[in-house]
C-alpha cells in the first residue's frame, strides 16, 4: 500500500492543476499537507499490524536470557 500511496501522491499535482489550482504556493502547501496527513495515517497502520517491532523487546529478551543463564549455573536451589 505504501507504493500505491506514494504514487497516487506523485501524481497528485497533476490532478490539482488539472482542477484549477494555478498558485505554486497554494500547490504547494496543499501537496505538503495531504502528504503529511495520508503518511501519517500509512505509518499509523504499519504500527498497528506490526507493534512489537516498535517495542523494546530484544534487549529485554536478552537481559532475561543472561539472568535464567546465571540463574541455572548457581548452585543455589531456586525457590518457587
């Protein structure tokens, strides 16, 4: 979808000329705040279908495996 977007927002200014827009600067600004907007929105989704990729799991992971790794090689009884 993010290929689909960013196409679709390429040909955006085609379309707005098209529609009447002739000011560069109102081209402009209107390109920029659609972007902004529909990318915002794109990356929104990605965080949703993928979140632990944004959490800091692995080096959570990791301490956890080196603390049961020293917890094995003690001698110490663990208590349940």
């Amino acid at each position: 979808t993010s290929r689909g977007l960013m196409l679709w927002l390429a040909m955006l200014p085609c379309a707005l000329v098209a529609s009447g827009v002739s000011n560069v600067f109102s081209l402009l600004v209107t390109q920029l705040g659609v972007a902004y907007v529909m990318l915002g929105i794109d990356e929104i989704g990605i965080q949703i279908e993928q979140p632990f990729d944004v959490l800091p799991l692995y080096g959570m992971a990791t301490v956890l495996t080196r603390d049961v790794q020293e917890a094995f090689a003690a001698d110490v009884p663990l208590t349940p």
